[in-house]
C-alpha cells in the first residue's frame, strides 16, 4: 500500500527527510554516512551531518554513543532535527536515545545479530510511534556477500554499512532508477578522500554491488511503505557538500593566508589538515610559496605565528580552549606590541578544560574577550556556515588596519560535519586590504621617512617584516614608550614613567575607531526570512525576536520558518557577527530592535549555547542595552548547554510560544 | 674579490640571503648610506677547533663602512657593572661588524630575564666622519621636517639602521625565531636568552627549534642564577653551589645545554665560550652565523650580583679548552705548577698562604680535569679531540658535567648540515613575508581547483 510522504516528511514544502545511522565507533560508520548525504546532494537536497561521537578511537567495549543523522532537506536549512524518519541501530549501547530518535511513523531497523532482541519497553515505545520495524541479521548478509572468508574484517564491515545503506534508499525508494545518481555521489566521495580516479570506481563498483543486495533485501521485505522521495537535479553546479572547516580553511586562504601553525586538538584539525591539502593543491609540496607546519604545542604556535606575522604573512592558528588557554601569552604579546597578521581562531568545544572533547558549545565568549590581560581586541563569529568562508578575510584586514588582535570563533559542530554550501568560486569577493605594510620593492621606493611612533590611534605605526630597512624593537607591553613616542615622529626607548602606561592604556583603546565601521554589521533575517544587513530604517514587525550568534542562527532560520508557515507566527531575527567589541553604532541597532519587542505580547531572546548566557550578559551590560537612564528592557535567553547543537524545535519549545 | 651586485639580484652575503635593493643604500631614498663597496671586500678565514670558518669582510677594520658600529659599551640595556652579559653583547655586535651584515638583516629575538636585555642592547651609531658630513643632509632634513618627523637626521638614521630586535614571551625565543624563519628564510636569525628562558620553560622549543635544524644562531646565556627575579636557582645551577639568594646549596647535576643539543639525532653543531674572552665570543658567533643549521653557541656568563662564586676565573679554571689540547704542554705546566707551589712552602708568610691556597686548588682541580679529559682521549685512541665526532662529544661533555667540569670550545659540527629553510624549500628570493597583495589574491582558477578538493 503506497503511502504518501508528505504526511510522513515534515517540513515547509514536504521534502525533508533524515536518517540516523549508529554503529560502535572505529569501524567505518563514516563512510556510509558521507555516501548518503553525497548521494542526498546529487539528489537536489540540501544535505547536512550531524555526528554523535566519542573522544575514542575504537569502541571495543561498545559502551560509547556514536551516531550520525543524515538530514536532506529542499529549503536550504542546515543542521539536523530531533527526529529521524529512519533509524538504523547496529548496537545496543545508544538504544534508548535511537528509539527515541524515531518519528512517528517512521522506520526502525536494527541488526538482529548484534541486538538480539528489543526490551518491551523499547517495543512498546515503538508502537506508541506506530514505527515500521526491520530487523536484519547483518552479520549473515555481510558474510553472504563480502568479498573476503569469515571472520570480522574491515570489509564485513563496509559490506555491512553499504548493504544497509541500500535498504534504506530502498526505503525512501532510491532504487535501480537513480543508480546513475548513486555512482556519481560514491564516485566523488571517494575521490574526494583522497582515492585516484581508477581507486574510486572499484570501491564504487563493490558498493554499488552491496547497495544493490540492500535493495534486493528491502524488496523482499513484507511491510513496504512505499516511500518515494524525489530525486531531481543535483546540487552541485552552485554548491558544495564540505565541513565548516573546510570552508575557514579556503577562506582563510582566500584571505591572503600563507601560514598554518597549529598542534592537533578536535576540532581544530581538520582546519589544518584542509589548509595543508589546499596549499598542495595550489601550489604543490616543499613549494616554498607556503608554510605548514604543526608545532610542539600550541604555545609553541602561538608565539611562532606572532614570529611568522612579524616576517610578514598572514598567519592562520586554529585551535580549542584547551590550546588557545596556552596561547595567551602569545596573544597578549602581539596586543601590546600591536603586530598585525595573526587570525587566532577557536573552534570551540564543550569544556572547560578537556570537557568533552567531540562535543560542541559557544561558551568562550568571555573568554576570548578578557583572556590574556586588560587590552582591546576584536572578535568575530561567521555564525552560519557560509560566512566562514567569507569572514577571514575581513578579520585579516581589521588585523592589519587596526593592529588589534583579531579572533575567530567557531564550534566543533559547524567545523566537524558536511554541509550544502555556495562554492566559494560563486561568492561574494572581499579584496585584501593590507593597510600599511609595505613589502621591500614598495619600501625601495618610498620618499617619505618611516615613523616609529607606534602608539598614536590617528598615526599608525608602518608595518615592515625584517629584510628591509626600518627595523623596529617589538617588545611587549612593559611601559615600552618614552614620551617622545606620542609626538609624530619620536622615537622609541624603554621608559617606566607612569603617564606613559597611562596614556598607552587610553590610546590603545580607541584604535577600534579606525575600523569601527569595517566591523561586519548585525545581519537581519526578516520576517519572511530575507537576509540583509541591518538597517535602522528596518521595519520591524515581529511578534518575536531572536538574537543569536555562532551556529545557534542556523536552527534559529529554520524555527523563523516553521513558525511563519505551520503557526503564522513572526519571528525577526538579528544575527550577531561582530560580537566584541559591540561599538555605539551596533549597540544601536541592537537597541533599536530589542525595543520593539518590549511592547505588549512580544518577546526577544539571546539565543546562545553556553550557560552562562553570556552574550546575554554583556548586551544587558550598560555599554548596551542598560544604558545609564534607560530602562532595562526585557531580554530573554534560550540556551543549551548539554554539548549538543540546538535544534529549531529546542529552539521553538524554549520560546514559550503559544500557538 | 667580491662582486658588485645590481638591482634585484639574490645576494647570498656572509650568512644572509637577500634580494638586493640598491634604493637601500642610497641615501636619497632615505633608507641607508652609500653603496657598499662589495667590490673592496676580500675573503677572510680563520680556524676554529678544525673547523675553516670563510666569509667576506674588510681587510682593514678601519675601512668600515657600514654603519653598525654597534653601542654596546654603552650598556644601553643597564646592566649592572661587569655583568657577563654586556661581553655577549659587545662579542655579537663586533661579529656582525666584522661581518658587515645590512642591519635589516638580521634579527635577533630574545626571552625573558637579564638574558632577555640582549635585545635592548643595540644601538647603530654612525660613523664619526659619516656622521660629520652627511651627503645630502639638507634634503633629507627637509623631508624629515615636511613629514613632521622630531628626529635629527643622525637620530633618525639611527633609528632605521639598527637591527630588527624582539623582546618576546618567557621560554619562546627559539619558536618567535622559528616563525621569523618560515617567512623570511634568509635572515640573520639570533636566539638569546638565559638558562631558565631556554632552559626551563623554554626548553622542548629549543630542542624543536634545534630538531628542525632551523637556520639560527642561538646563545643560551648561562650564569646558573635567575637574576631579574633575584637570583633563584636555575636548571644550570652547578651541583653544591649556593648562590648569595638560595636558601639551600643545589643538591643535584645541573641540566647542560651542549648535552640536550647532542643528545637530538638531527642537532649539526654546538660550541661553548666564557663570556670575557672577547675574541673568542667573536670568532664564535661569526662561525655560528655562517653555519648553515641551528648553532648552539652557549656562553657561561658570570652573574655579578647573584653568582660570585663562579666568576669569569671560576669557569675558565672548571672548563676544558677541548681544542686546544696537548697533553705534553699540559704535564709540564702542572709540573712547574707544583714546582712553585714546592718553592713557596718554605717561606713564612702568612700571605703567601693565600697565594698557595688558589695555586693548590688549581693544581688540584687541572690535575683531575686534565687527567680525566686525557683518560677519555685514550679509551677512544685518539691524541687530539675531534670535534665532527659526536659521539665522542658527547661522552666527553657528560663525563666532565658529571664530574663538575665543562667543555669548552667548538664541541661538534657537521659541516654537511642541511637547514630547515633549504628542506622546506623556502625562497630567500621570495619569501612567504613578502608576497604582495596581488600575489596574495586567487584567482577563479586557484578557486575551483580548492573547490575540487572540498
């Protein structure tokens, strides 16, 4: 009996439809994952990731939580919901969060070999759901049909994962039609890790095979729910399926980097990783046109960025709090000593500390923004996922006209999973800007002096890496200044006067000024969803408002959308990418929108992840929203904390919206 | 005899590497003083240890053009008197003299301490008739005022021709230096710091920095105290000493810099000198900058206030010169040693005791150093220290810590020394440094060959 989808698939327009697969970790599960969201995309979807793993390598035991939800929608939301159509389980440990998982009506499948059998209250909650259950003995068909003897292999596993991963689009009705569809969709994947072209094919070959015995098991199955979602042209002419950190990493580049100096740490990898592969990519190995180098620690990088800026480059350090706890010293150092050129980036994670390492959160804002002693510095937050390809190169440019200290701040969840974003050959293009720094064939012609005064805001001090004449001594904070150096022209000795540490206090801190307006601007999501920057001439209508920062604006869309579309709800939401410092013209609009929703039934909320609340805090602060006289508005907070990326549904149910 | 360079050619001059800009040495351009007159420089050479050490220079000093006479006896960084420091200072500025690098070349990065001073301690003077009759003056002091610059044309000259100095975090001279190095591979590359700088805290990036076998000169400035912060113990605090601001004796062996160095598979060169040997300070630092890898050149370097125990006589009376060894010459010096000390024992003064207790405890102490660096010559067979042995370096220096003595001199090289910048492929011609925004910029092309690989 053939049953509609659209009762099924949730969503704006009914295409919308996810898969969670969960396997103990360590034996291929992402892979198939990988498949599935590429054959999604190839598909016309919308296709994201979303990882549930342990800070392991391989899970003998099978007592840790590993799991991947597959999500392919039409709208163009990133991230994944609470609730799978499709749930597969391949072992016991998460069972009661995979049952959960289960939407209703949807399907349950598990692997009768390594789960003998469901508890009764597992049963009974899957009733409850009125769930189709397939149990499949996966240990038999993988035997069966891989290619290699008995006995537990890397490609029993493989044969395993693939054959499931053909029942499951046999499900959704992904059948014989589209295996043009899914060739190309392996074929890409696995080239796209690395496999020569000739490689690709035979993987894609077998699995193909094993796909195919997935669809011959599904076919064979007496309950079929006759699934069909639609498969129309791929994606791919406009975008890409990649990780955030793929895209900080081209941005990055794009933005004029030519050094990476980091030390590994999840998340903050795989920046590097893809930052080594691009500058291959571009300009081969041991070229000499770049610099990839993973120090001892990420002390060590700290400082040997600031080495690396001070020749002359733009320097790329990615790391989490763990790491950047180390490098502050580092990072103080180059403020006080105002050297541009380093994007201290921190892809955030769950913590303090270790905490857990393979889980997310934004919960080092206030962090970044005190850390390290009392100076100025900027901080920003691409928030979404296209803007992390986008935003480096502004932070650079800041870096080298504001000579601040500029940080980046993303998450584990933004860097870590797949994506559908613009290709970054397709967006907008932001031109490097150097400021003041001078390479030799500019200096070899310069007729004006050099002035090394370098602690005038209206005066920057001209930047030269050493190899050129104009030597300057680059020291840290310390009283380094002489009177002489807050006079155009002076020059610059070790004093210890106590006006000087004060005026360096007073003139340090209005160096924002000279980029106040370069500090990318609060973007406004409308009520019909638009983006666009904002505008205080906006027209305001919500009857809610949300302010977000880092990746909760991603969730944040998608629960505008629903809210507009199943609720007639309007919902505005003001999307903070410049999140230190807030300066009088953001503060502005920030209060501009929150006022409007002090009337009556509206409400406004800080949506953030972490638990403090902490963008909340500082926009309640005085330099914001409590200004001296006014009267405190009513700001709300939703938050996560539990080391999961909020979902639009967390979201909609910590609104305390009435429908 | 040294060619003349033209514009834009890649000069490969005395340890440094760089494009040649002859704006930079016209003072027209506001950037320098005359043309170097490459032309008039000659080979120059001298022996170290074995080691044939070239490079080009004047024939007579006097005929210095370049202006880095460096004021280091003016002891810019205020050191206290006689600090052993102010020698490394005035050894490093008169190596560079000598070598007559443009000052824009070099870059010295230094720690945290007294040993972090390093960097404060230099000051380009000009040379006196230089300074009297400046070509050009009255233009350059025109645009010096139009541009509202305060300097006299001298102070101002000064300023842009002293030497890239960097004062950076406690333990990471050695990793600002590395980065320094990754974009700007030909320079003139300078490490300092003192032993907790380099030795506690900043240990493991020494040890990376020397694996790496980054083109550097690294002088870890050893006086056995932590002197800025009043004279605590340092991982080089010799075994029994009590500094005047410890409060127990040190109860174990020190950590030794030229062992740590040895001991790193990939380590291509390290040398030991005592801080008031001026020349020796020189011809070390010279041959360390034109060693093409990390150079480890460690200076034991009394401090005045902290440490007097181990003076400039205490080290020199505790090292072995490991170079300049000849058992023969040293038999008979302590021979005659003894001899005198004989002779004096029959006279009655109280004074001459004195006198008797130091020429004892000498006798006694190069007997033993003397006897056991000889022992360990013998159980190799070899008469004269070799110093591309590293083996052998490394047995000898551990027995002579272990044994409260040290080596001094060149203790290793390889001269077949491949540096990181040379295996990285790393271009003095265009460094990573100095790309210009253009070259920065990708294009479609660079960006759908990234969108491949995404």
């Amino acid at each position: 009996m053939a049953q509609s989808l659209d009762g099924i698939l949730e969503g704006i327009d009914g295409h919308d439809v996810q898969v969670t697969f969960s396997q103990r970790n360590g034996i291929g599960l992402n892979t198939v994952t990988h498949m599935l969201g590429r054959i999604l995309f190839h598909s016309g979807y919308f296709a994201s990731t979303h990882a549930i793993f342990p800070s392991n390598i391989k899970d003998e035991n099978e007592s840790y939580l590993n799991w991947f939800d597959i999500r392919g929608n039409k709208a163009g939301f990133k991230g994944t919901k609470e609730k799978s159509q499709i749930v597969v389980a391949m072992y016991k440990s998460p069972l009661d969060y995979l049952i959960e998982k289960v939407q209703d009506g949807g399907i349950f499948i598990y692997d009768s070999n390594l789960i003998q059998e469901l508890s009764e209250p597992h049963l009974e909650k899957l009733r409850v759901k009125n769930a189709t259950i397939y149990a499949l003995n996966l240990k038999e068909l993988a035997n069966i049909y891989s290619t290699t003897g008995k006995g537990e292999t890397k490609q029993h596993n493989f044969a395993r994962h693939s054959i499931l991963l053909g029942f499951v689009l046999g499900t959704l009705g992904i059948n014989e039609t589209y295996e043009n569809t899914i060739t190309k969709a392996l074929q890409e994947n696995f080239e796209k890790e690395g496999k020569s072209t000739a490689s690709a094919k035979k993987l894609v070959d077998q699995n193909l095979e094993w796909i195919k015995k997935g669809w011959e098991i599904y076919t064979e199955q007496e309950t079929k729910l006759g699934w069909q979602i639609s498969v129309e042209k791929s994606l791919e002419e406009d975008y890409l399926f990649t990780t955030g950190n793929d895209m900080l990493a081209a941005g990055a580049i794009k933005g004029g980097a030519r050094v990476y100096l980091g030390y590994p740490i999840t998340p903050a990898t795989s920046v590097g990783d893809a930052m080594y592969s691009m500058f291959v990519k571009l300009f081969g190995k041991n070229s000499g046109d770049y610099l990839f180098h993973q120090a001892g620690a990420e002390l060590e990088a700290g400082q040997m960025a600031v080495g690396a800026a001070r020749g002359g480059a733009r320097v790329l350090t990615a790391s989490a709090l763990p790491g950047v706890n180390n490098q502050w010293e580092s990072i103080a150092m180059a403020a006080m000593a105002q050297t541009p050129g380093v994007l201290w980036t921190n892809v955030q994670r769950a913590g303090p500390s270790t905490g857990l390492p393979t889980r997310t959160s934004d919960e080092d804002l206030m962090t970044m923004i005190y850390g390290g002693g009392e100076f100025p510095r900027i901080i920003l937050s691409p928030g979404d996922i296209n803007s992390l390809a986008t935003i480096p190169v502004k932070g650079f440019n800041l870096s080298d006209n504001s000579h601040l200290q500029v940080m980046l701040l993303s998450n584990l969840w933004s860097g870590m999973n797949y994506f559908t974003v613009p290709k970054i050959s397709k967006t907008e293009f932001n031109p490097i800007d150097r400021g003041d720094f001078k390479v030799p064939d500019e200096i070899a012609q310069q007729k004006t002096p050099i002035q090394f005064a370098r602690y005038l805001i209206d005066l920057i001090a001209e930047i030269r890496a050493p190899g050129s004449p104009g030597a300057t001594m680059q020291r840290s904070a310390l009283a380094k200044m002489v009177q002489e150096i807050f006079q155009v022209g002076g020059a610059g000795t070790y004093t210890e006067a106590p006006e000087s540490l004060a005026l360096l206090k007073e003139q340090l801190s209005k160096r924002i000024e000279l980029v106040a307006d370069s500090l990318p601007k609060p973007v406004l999501y409308d009520a019909n969803g638009t983006r666009g920057i904002y505008d205080s001439n906006a027209n305001l209508k919500g009857d809610y408002g949300l302010i977000v920062w880092s990746s909760s604006v991603e969730p944040a869309r998608e629960a505008q959308a629903i809210l507009r579309h199943k609720y007639g709800i309007n919902v505005e939401i003001l999307h903070l990418q410049t999140v230190h410092p807030i300066v009088e013209s953001h503060s502005e609009m920030i209060r501009q929108f929150v006022d409007h929703y002090q009337d009556g039934n509206k409400k406004v909320f800080v949506v953030e992840q972490n638990f403090e609340g902490q963008l909340r805090k500082i926009l309640m602060s005085e330099s914001v929203l409590a200004k001296q006289g006014s009267i405190v508005p009513n700001v709300g907070l939703v938050h996560k904390y539990d080391g999961l990326q909020m979902t639009a549904d967390y979201i909609i149910r910590n609104m305390g919206v009435s429908s | 005899m040294s060619q003349a360079y033209n514009n834009g050619d890649l000069v490969k001059f005395n340890g440094a590497k760089f494009i040649y800009h002859d704006s930079f040495y016209g003072l027209n351009s506001l950037h320098g003083l005359p043309n170097i007159p490459f032309e008039e420089f000659v080979e120059k050479t001298f022996q170290l240890g074995g080691l044939t050490v070239n490079y080009k220079g004047f024939a007579d000093a006097k005929n210095f053009v370049y202006p880095y006479l460096f004021e280091n006896s003016a002891n810019l960084a205020n050191m206290c008197h006689s600090c052993g420091h102010i020698g490394i200072a005035e050894g490093l500025g008169k190596a560079i003299q000598e070598l007559q690098l443009p000052p824009w070349q070099i870059a010295l990065s230094s720690g945290i301490g007294c040993g972090g001073k390093l960097s404060s301690q230099y000051k380009a003077v000009l040379p006196e008739n230089y300074a009297a009759s400046i070509p050009n003056e009255g233009a350059v002091a025109a645009i010096l005022k139009d541009a509202g610059v305060s300097l006299t044309t001298v102070t101002y000259l000064e300023q842009l021709l002293n030497l890239n100095r960097y004062h950076v975090i406690h333990g990471h001279a050695t990793s600002h230096a590395f980065g320094l190095a990754m974009t700007q591979p030909g320079l003139v590359n300078i490490v300092a710091g003192g032993d907790g700088d380099l030795g506690a805290i900043g240990l493991p990036y020494l040890k990376r920095l020397i694996q790496n076998n980054v083109n550097t000169l690294v002088i870890p400035m050893v006086n056995e105290v932590y002197g800025l912060t009043k004279g605590q113990p340092s991982p080089s605090t010799a075994k029994g000493l009590k500094g005047r601001a410890m409060p127990d004796a040190m109860d174990i062996m020190p950590i030794d810099f030229v062992l740590e160095t040895l001991a790193i598979p990939e380590s291509t060169y390290v040398a030991r000198v005592i801080a008031n040997n001026r020349k020796a300070m020189k011809e070390h630092f010279i041959s360390g900058i034109m060693h093409n890898g990390t150079a480890i050149v460690d200076v034991l370097s009394p401090c005045v206030t902290w440490n007097t125990e181990h003076d400039g006589k205490y080290y020199e009376l505790y090292a072995v010169d490991v170079n300049n060894f000849n058992w023969d010459d040293v038999q008979t010096q302590l021979k005659e040693l003894g001899e005198e000390i004989e002779r004096f024992q029959t006279a009655k003064s109280i004074q001459e005791g004195k006198v008797q207790d130091s020429k004892r405890l000498k006798l006694e102490v190069e007997t033993r150093k003397y006897n056991l660096f000889h022992d360990l010559l013998q159980e190799e067979r070899i008469e004269q220290y070799d110093p591309t042995n590293k083996d052998l370096a490394f047995k000898v220096e551990r027995r002579l810590v272990e044994a409260g003595f040290c080596a001094i001199g060149l203790i290793y090289y390889n001269k077949d020394s491949v540096s990181y910048q040379d295996r990285k492929g790393l271009l003095p011609a265009s460094p990573i440094g100095n790309l210009t925004t253009e070259q920065l910029t990708l294009s479609l092309d660079n960006l759908l060959s990234l969108e491949d690989i995404m």
